[in-house]
C-alpha cells in the first residue's frame, strides 16, 4: 500500500511539472508578444468581471544596428587637467551627455568613453534618433553649473490690455466649443470633429482616445462625467478641465488598481528630503522608528503619530494620509504597502524622505473608464506671464569653482563633498553666504539642481562642505558633477553617422530568419534522429527560446547584430545538451537496461559533460563581457542568457517529460523510443 502510494505521489508531482512547464510556456510567449495577450485579456474582461492583469506592452531594445539612429564620437580635451584628474572629468562629462540625452527622450543609448593614446573618446549610440543637428547641438555644449539664491521678487501682475486679451481668447474659445459640441450632439462623425477642431495634439492622432481614465488621473473631471454616463454617450454639455473645454465620448469599462487607504509616522533625520527640522542621525531615526513600530497599535497609531510623526502635513491629524493609488507615493513606500494586508501596520520602511511607519486601514477596487475627447483649449495668465523661478542668479558658476573632492567629517566620520573657489568665487561665495545664512543655496548643472544645502554660517575663505546624510556613492556622483562643471573639458564632435531605419528593419529582417530557420532544421533534425525523445527536446527547445527573450528583455538587455548572433549560437548550444542525454540513453538501452533506469542514467551520465562545457563557456563570456568592446559585449551577454536557460531547459524540462511518458511504454521501448526493444537473453549476458 506504501509503494502504491508513492508512486500515485511521484505520478501527481509530474503531471503538475507538466502543466507548469506550459504555464511558464504560456506566461513567456505572452511577456514576448504582450500586445496579442492583452487582446484577449481585454476582450475577457470587457465581457466577464474578472479583472485579469494586462502585461506592460515594453519592446525588445533595439541597438543602433537594428532599429537606426545616429552615432556621434566626441573627443574630450583634456589638456589642461592635471594628468591624475583626466579620468574622473572624462566621467564627470560623460554623465552630463547622458543627463542630456535623456532629456531627448532616446530610448537605450549607448554612452562608452575610451582612451585612444593620450586622447579621451566619448562614443554616443542614439537608437531611433532622426534629429541629428538637434543631438548634436544639445550635447555639444561644456556643462553649465551655477550657483542660485532663492528669489524673493514679487512677480507682477498683468496688465490691462493683458487681461483685455486674455478674456477675448477665452470667450472666442468657449464659442468655438460651443459650435463644436452642437455637431458633435446632431451625430457627426467624432473621429472627424478631432481631426478638424481638437488642440490636443497627443490625441488627436489617435481620434482623440485617452485610454481608460481612474479615480486618480490627471483628468478628475472626465472621470466624474464618466460615472454617470453610458457606453457611446457623448457629453451633452461641455466638460471644463485646466486645459479648456472638452467634448468627451465614453466607451467600456473596466475594473482598474485598488485605492488604499493609510496612516503613517514619519521620523526623518539628517540629510532626509523635505526635512530641514531633523537632529537625529540615520542610525538614531531608525532606532527611533523601530521603538514606535513595537509600540503601534490600531488603538494608539494616531496619538504616536501626534506625538511623534515629522510629516506636518499630516501629524495633527493622526498621520493620516487619506485614500490613494499606490503610485502615487514614492516607489519605496507604495511597495512595501501593497504587499501589506488590511489591518496590519509595518516598518520601518526607509524612502527619501526619512523612515515610516505604516498603517494600512482599507483597500477597495476602482472602476476606470474608456474615453475619448475634443479639446478647445483656453489660456490663463501663466500663458501671457509665464510663472517666476523660485531662484535667481548669484554670478558664481563652474568658472570659479577649483575643486571638488569627496572628504569625511574628522569627529564624526559622516561622508561629506568640498568645493574649493578661486579668488574671485571666494569673493562671491562670501557674499552669498552672508544674504543667505540659514537660507538654501541651489547648485544647478545644466538647469537641474543637483544639490540646494543650507548656509549654516557665513563662509569667507572660500572652502565650503556640502553635508547631507551622504553614502559613499552619492557624494562620488555629486563630486564628479560639480567638477564636470567646474573643469575646462570642452567636447569636440569629430565623427557623426547616420544608420537608416531601412537599413536597420533589413538587418533585423534577416537576423530573425535566420533564427527562425536555424530554430526549425535544428527540430527537424531532432526528432528524424531521436523519435519521441527528439520531439520532446523540440517542446523544451520552444521553452528555451520563448523563456530566453523573456529574460533578455526582462533584464533590458539592449539586441545588437552581434547579440542575436549570440542568440542563435545558443540554440545549437541548448540542444547539445539534450543530444549527450540522449546518445547517453541509447547506450543504456544497448547495454540492456530498462528503458526508465536508462532514461535515469542518461541524464545523470550526461550531467557532468553539460555542466562542464556550459561553466566554460561561461566563463569566456565573463572574459568577453569584462574586456570586450561594446559588439562582443552584446554577443557574450545574450548567449550568456541562453546558457544559463537552456541548462534549465535541458535538465529540469526535458527530463520532467521524459519521466512523465516513460510508463506509456514496455519496460524496454518501442520504435518510437529510440528504436529499441528488449534486447535477447544472450546479448544481455555478453
């Protein structure tokens, strides 16, 4: 009865390995090709109340070779740096060319420098780019830093004929809506209305579609109008939002994320976002938190969170936070309470602005919207007077900064950064710090402030420290911006290329066939020379490649040329390992063994050839992807991928099957198995 049962056990386990390797199948191919799941997901839940999850639609990433661009080659004048400084401010730039390029908003580019002789090369691959001259003109620039003081000029009002103007506009547009929305009520066609009147460009593209719009998006009043109307209804009146006067139509709906609601107690400590009150340390504040996370309680939370939250925001009224998405916190916070259940309190959860303690009440789903939208935007007096920056200029840039270096405070050990001015900058820092003592001075490079630290005193001889709650790597990163605008490390284009679109989909094109070919000869092959068993290294091989671009693009591993050549190497790699299995199989098979103790053998004969050959090439890749340029980089890391999958593959799924078909045959397997059947009472004697 024992036997009986651990075989009904054994049987049970391998029937779900089954169906877990077609779910891991299934979730795979829908993570590779999202757009074609969330169809059905879509459909699903427009006609049943499920609520099934969509996959984020995100593309493969595509290197210059494959998708097209530009590829710009500076070189880094350094020849006015010390030779020991050359380095960091080669880095220093690189950094602002990639700040710069992400304001470009290129997807994935590539930024190496390199040293070719005493000369410093800055290679940028921007995938996609069409706009060379505007590339070039944004990153050609020598970084800007600037020192700012905060400005506290009134703003003016407008004027009379401002307003005059102003008004007129607005009247003109509303009339404008008007006329629209009458067309819009007697049934002509939407999508035309868009294209002819709508001033929302984004949409307009699209006929005018917005998605589905929540409780919590940036469109409060659509929503709003959405809740009380029905599927294909048109607004009867107009809906006003910041931007003008909209015309909006309905479509489904759906269920959307859950809104929550929570308290929290924040302590917050030196160096901590938005928290100029803090005397405690990081350690301090943390043991702090700990102490009142054991003492919460759902009777206590609000008088703890009185007594001792830093949120002013919220402290007198008991921490309280309201009802919320989750994404609207920050990612720290939200994450550790969407894993938290209703009822429970946790912490302390660390985030910018200092450490929580959280206390989550309720969680309830929200509905969200189809909708589809004509705007006629109006202006308002920020349009005419654009609003005041909150700083002014001080006339101290990089041009007086000497030095920046990381140091550590002698009696307390904290991480800190030192500036160092020339003559002139110690004058003008002087008198900065003087009209801003306990006042924050912003430093900015290329427009973004990077630090805003508080004067606590005075500073006369020109050698300030920045202090901050710093670690290691964030005053390395803030010290190498400050030199790379304080340093004279202009740039000097010295090679542009432009890859075609076209030139990119045709190598794309072919890569992929000859991918797709490979795949297809390699399965043939299997299954006309091992039968059954081939056929189920084919299932695996589909595993394999279905799990493998899930992975590279999971990871973000950007596909180059070389990458896919990598790709397609390690299909020959991935079935080798099922080849040693199976040639291992038929050797047990001849010797007379069963077919399952032949099948067992096979893969723990085969086992130690697979993993040698796999950790050796590994290890090459290792070498590749730590000394190689940027193209065997690519090739080493995807066929990297590949082998630590088809590993996976070829032990756990392929042996799964094999375990799982074995009892459909007799105890010495058919044709279909290889071709064996039970060997001759003599020829198993010999």
């Amino acid at each position: 009865m024992q036997v009986k049962r651990t075989k009904y056990n054994t049987r049970s386990k391998l029937r779900w390995g089954i169906v877990g390797i077609f779910v891991l199948l299934l979730l795979a191919i829908s993570f590779d090709v999202p757009k074609y799941f969330n169809k059905v997901v879509d459909k699903v839940n427009n006609t049943t109340s499920l609520g099934l999850p969509r996959i984020p639609e995100k593309n493969f990433n595509l290197g210059l070779d494959l998708q097209g661009g530009a590829e710009l080659v500076y070189r880094a004048d350094v020849s006015k740096i010390k030779m020991s400084d050359q380095t960091v401010s080669v880095e220093g730039v690189r950094d602002i060319i990639e700040r710069r390029i992400n304001g470009l908003g290129v997807s994935e580019p590539i930024i190496q420098t390199t040293k070719v002789g005493s000369d410093y090369r800055i290679i940028v691959d921007l995938p996609g780019v069409t706009d060379i001259n505007t590339a070039i003109k944004m990153i050609g620039e020598t970084p800007i830093l600037e020192f700012k003081e905060q400005n506290n000029i009134p703003p003016r009002s407008l004027t009379l004929e401002e307003k005059k103007q102003l008004d007129l506009y607005n009247v003109n547009a509303k009339k404008k809506a008007q006329e629209v929305l009458q067309k819009a009520s007697a049934g002509q066609d939407f999508s035309a209305l868009v294209k002819e009147y709508s001033d929302d460009t984004q949409s307009k593209n699209n006929n005018g579609y917005l998605n589905y719009v929540g409780k919590y998006s940036a469109y409060p009043e659509f929503y709003n109008w959405a809740t009380s109307s029905k599927v294909g209804e048109i607004s009867k009146t107009l809906v006003s939002s910041t931007e003008g006067y909209n015309i909006l139509k309905r479509g489904a709906e759906k269920p959307g994320e859950n809104e929550i609601t929570a308290s929290h107690i924040l302590i917050c400590y030196l160096g901590s976002k938005g928290c100029d009150q803090a005397t405690l340390t990081r350690d301090q504040a943390f043991k702090k938190a700990q102490d009142l996370y054991n003492q919460a309680n759902a009777n206590n939370f609000a008088d703890l969170a009185k007594a001792n939250s830093d949120d002013l925001s919220n402290k007198n009224n008991g921490g309280d936070l309201g009802t919320f998405m989750p994404q609207m916190m920050v990612k720290e916070f939200s994450d550790a309470l969407s894993k938290a259940k209703v009822g429970e309190i946790i912490g302390p959860v660390e985030t910018q602005f200092g450490y929580h303690i959280i206390y989550k009440k309720a969680e309830q789903p929200t509905q969200t919207y189809e909708l589809w939208r004509i705007l006629i935007k109006t202006e308002t007096e920020t349009d005419i007077l654009p609003p005041q920056s909150p700083w002014k200029d001080t006339g101290l840039s990089g041009k007086q900064l000497q030095r920046s270096e990381v140091v550590t405070d002698q009696q307390t050990g904290a991480v800190q950064v030192s500036m160092q001015f020339n003559t002139e900058g110690t004058q003008l820092f002087s008198d900065i710090t003087t009209r801003n003592a306990g006042k924050p001075v912003a430093i900015f490079l290329d427009g973004t402030v990077i630090s805003a630290p508080r004067v606590n005193e005075p500073i006369r001889n020109g050698q300030a420290v920045i202090t901050g709650g710093f670690n290691l790597n964030e005053a390395k990163l803030l010290a190498q911006r400050l030199n790379a605008g304080a340093l004279p490390v202009p740039v000097e284009l010295i090679s542009q290329q432009n890859v075609g679109a076209t030139l990119g989909s045709e190598s794309l094109a072919k890569s992929l066939g000859a991918a797709i070919i490979g795949t297809i000869i390699v399965m043939l092959f299997m299954i006309f020379f091992y039968r059954l068993p081939g056929f189920l290294a084919v299932i695996a091989l589909t595993v394999y490649v279905a799990l493998s671009l899930a992975v590279t693009k999971f990871i973000g591993v950007t596909l180059t040329l070389s990458g896919i050549a990598g790709f397609i190497m390690s299909i020959g790699i991935a079935i080798d390992a099922n080849v040693l299995i199976f040639e291992r199989l038929k050797e047990e098979l001849r010797w007379g063994k069963s077919l399952k103790a032949a099948a067992e053998e096979g893969f723990l004969r085969a086992w130690p050839s697979i993993r040698d050959s796999n950790v050796s090439t590994l290890i090459t890749c290792v070498m590749l992807i730590w000394f190689g340029s940027s193209f065997v980089q690519g090739f080493a890391l995807t066929l990297a991928v590949g082998i630590l999958v088809s590993m996976f593959t070829a032990i756990t799924v392929t042996r799964v099957m094999v375990r799982f078909i074995v009892p459909w045959f007799p105890e010495f397997g058919n044709k279909l198995f290889l071709g064996y059947t039970q060997p001759k009472t003599e020829e198993v004697k010999k």
